[in-house]
C-alpha cells in the first residue's frame, strides 16, 4: 500500500491509499482550522458550523443529506478540534462519487437557514449541559483552560451557552470563508478506491475553491499552568495533574509520548501497578501527551473516591518524581512496543489511517513512513527520557484541575513543592 498525493492549482491537497482488499472507502475532508482560530466573540462557532453543514444546502435538505448517504448503507460525520475540523465518511467502493458530492456539498452550499441554526443552537447547549453533568469529560476542559488561561488554545471547543446564542447565519458565512480555502484543505481516501478516480472527484468539486481570506498567525501559546478547582458532591473525584507538553514538531515530540507511556500507558505502567493495583487508591489512572502545533500538554488523570484522595495525590507526586530517576531500559522497551503496536492496529482501520495522512499531511507537509516513526522511537534512549522526565515534571508550572469531594487534598502550592525540590535534588544528584 503507498500514499498518493497531488496538489490541485488552489493548494488543495489529494491524498489516497489503496486497499484492494477491502470493498469499502473511508474519506473525508480536512480543514488546518479549528477552534484556535475563533476571535475573541467567536467562541463556540467553528463546532457550530460543522453541525450547521449537514442541516441542508441549495440541493439537499438535512433530511436528504441523512437518507442519501444511509440508502447506501454508507456513514457520515464531522469533528471539531482545537486546531483542525473534518466531515468525513464511509461507503462501499461503488458510492465514493455519491459520498464527495455530499461532503463538498456541504462545505460549499450550506444555506445556514435561521430556523435550522436555531434549533441547532438549542442542540448545542443541550451537548454543553450534558459536559457539564458529565465531571469525567468536563475536567479535562477546565485542565486546558487552566493550562492556558485566557487563550483560544485552552478554550472548551463547544463555547457557551452565552457565545452559542449570539450566532447569526451571517456570522456562519463569514467564518467559512474566512478559514476554510482550498490553501487549507487535505482531501483523503483509503480504501477500494483509485487516486485518477478520487482526484477527478475533488477536483470537479473542489479544484475552484477560492484560498480562505482570514489571517494565517495565530497567537503564540503561552503555557501558564494554573488551579482549577470544583467541590461538588459526588461518589468520586476526577483530578488532573500536568505539564507543559512539546509541540509535534519538537525534538521531544516522540520521547514525551514514550515517557506517558511508561508513567500510565496501561496495565504494566508505573502509575497503574503503584496506585492501583498495589496501593488500590483509585479505579482509574492513566497518563497522556496532547500535542498542537507550537505547544502540548503532559497530564495525568486519576479518579478515586472521597476516603483516598489524601494520600493518592502524593502518591501520584512521588511516582513522578521517582520516575525521573529510576527508569528502566525494559520499561522504555516496552512502550515502544506498545506505541508500535497502536500505529500498526489503527492503521488497519480504513478510517484510522485517512485520519492519520490528513494529520501528517498538515503537520509536516508529507505523509510519514512507518519506519521514519519507528526509526524516531527507536533513537531515543534511557538517559534523554530520564532528562527529559526532570524537566516536565520539575521544569514547568503545574496545572491542577479537579471536580468532587475535594476537602481532603492537597492545596496547589503544596503540589508544587512535593515536586520542584525532589525533583531538583535528584537532578543534581543524578549529575
């Protein structure tokens, strides 16, 4: 199987992979903007327009768009994050025509009908009511947020009640052509699919789709770290620990996914076997690295209940801080295994992996080779990971968010403190 790739006059980017031992095509359109790139008054509008595109065009009601794609059995969605939105879709070989017909539909003829948005609207703060009802979701909007406080970057992707209400159709219209453009779009097919037959598709569509009229600088991201904090009165407790993380084109890019891994990537880690299986402090404990464009994020998440937070949040300290000093060549060999492993398996999901050549596509300009990434991990030794585990865990802010019976635990000076002077002493000691 191999990538594909031609670039249409106005910059927009072709990619296919072809499978011919499948029958079905996954494909999608990617937009490079997200909910980063909201003004200030725009909070909530790139999520509400990916609603508003399948709620009817000049040729499709939103009822047709439904039945159309589903009298072939196919499936059609759409996704909103930080910095990239995608529609996207899967049908059998034979339907890949009637599925770009609909996604380009929608991107380039919505009517954005008063009645349609404000039933939408109403949609949409019911989705953001139920975040809020839901702690082990909205935690980790309040961890970004006190990660990055007052930024577009740290901001929920859904809006508010209070932003989503003030949208016009007008306003709609005025977003979509200032950030989507061909210059920014990545059209994707992996499947039972040829790359001449999926090109003349998007190029029929696409190929004189104008470049996006907005600005192309986003504000720089400037980690601040923070404490979010919200008592309420729950059977458990959701609490988030993290750091400043690397960007995906940083040098640290790879290691730190290797580090998250080894501190809460599963079952053997270090954080799952102490807390939970030794200790039994809490049901749930992982660790994760999110990365964006000019920054990241490097958590850890544990929910527990009200009679183990006093002594789970240090505990969790104390792996961090331990981990720093002591890991192993056989724990590092291990999370390469397993983030192997996640490449090879999601990839054989059709979807996956035209999600993943979007994103590649957008990010470096290319579609990366398997054995480029294996090669990246397997360059990084024991000795960068442990510098580079002093320097997340002792070298940034702390970010703290939690929500539920939170009386017991400790204040966010008193986290701070638990890991910049152990921290600190180890990294001489180690030298």
């Amino acid at each position: 199987m191999r990538v594909q790739t031609t670039t249409l006059s106005n910059g927009l980017i072709v990619a296919t992979e072809t499978r011919s031992h499948v029958e079905s095509v996954a494909l999608g359109l990617w937009n490079n903007s997200g909910s980063r790139h909201e003004h200030p008054d725009e909070h909530g509008i790139a999520h509400l327009l990916e609603h508003m595109a399948f709620k009817g065009t000049s040729r499709r009601s939103a009822e047709d768009i439904a039945v159309e794609i589903e009298n072939v059995g196919g499936e059609i969605n759409a996704s909103t994050s930080v910095e990239t939105t995608s529609f996207f879709a899967r049908v059998l070989k034979e339907d890949v025509g009637l599925a770009t017909d609909i996604l380009c539909d929608i991107l380039r003829d919505s009517t954005f009908d008063e009645d349609e948005l404000q039933r939408e609207k109403h949609v949409i703060v019911q989705e953001i009511g139920a975040a809020m009802d839901t702690p082990d979701d909205i935690v980790f909007d309040r961890f970004a947020e006190a990660a990055f406080d007052g930024q577009p970057v740290g901001r929920s992707v859904l809006g508010t009640r209070e932003t989503i209400e003030t949208f016009s159709s007008d306003q709609l219209r005025s977003y979509l052509a200032r950030e989507y453009g061909g210059d920014r779009m990545i059209a994707v097919a992996v499947g039972a699919v040829e790359h001449e037959d999926f090109l003349r598709e998007i190029e029929s569509r696409l190929g004189d789709l104008g470049s996006h009229t907005g600005d192309d600088s986003l504000s720089a991201a400037i980690y601040t770290g923070g404490d979010f904090r919200e008592t309420r009165d729950l059977l458990d407790a959701q609490i988030l620990i993290g750091f400043e993380g690397k960007a995906f084109l940083a040098r640290d890019f790879y290691a730190s996914q290797l580090l998250a891994t080894v501190l809460g990537g599963g079952m053997s880690s270090r954080l799952f076997q102490e807390v939970r299986e030794k200790r039994g402090l809490c049901y749930s404990v992982s660790a994760f690295h999110w990365s964006f464009s000019d920054t990241g994020l490097f958590g850890i998440h544990a929910a527990t209940g009200e009679e183990d937070i006093a002594e789970l949040v240090p505990v969790l300290l104390d792996e961090m801080t331990n981990l720093a000093g002591s890991i192993r060549q056989d724990e590092v060999d291990r999370a390469r295994a397993q983030l192997r492993a996640s490449l090879f398996m999601s990839n054989e999901s059709s979807m996956s992996r035209a999600s993943q050549i979007a994103r590649q596509l957008l990010i470096h300009g290319r579609v990366l080779p398997r054995q480029e990434i294996m090669d990246r991990l397997g360059d990084i030794s024991v000795e960068r990971i442990r510098d580079l585990a002093y320097r997340t865990f002792g070298g940034s802010t702390p970010t703290v968010a939690a929500i539920g019976p939170l009386n017991p635990m400790l204040s966010y000076n008193d986290v701070h403190g638990r890991l910049s002077g152990p921290l600190e002493m180890r990294r001489v000691a180690a030298s």
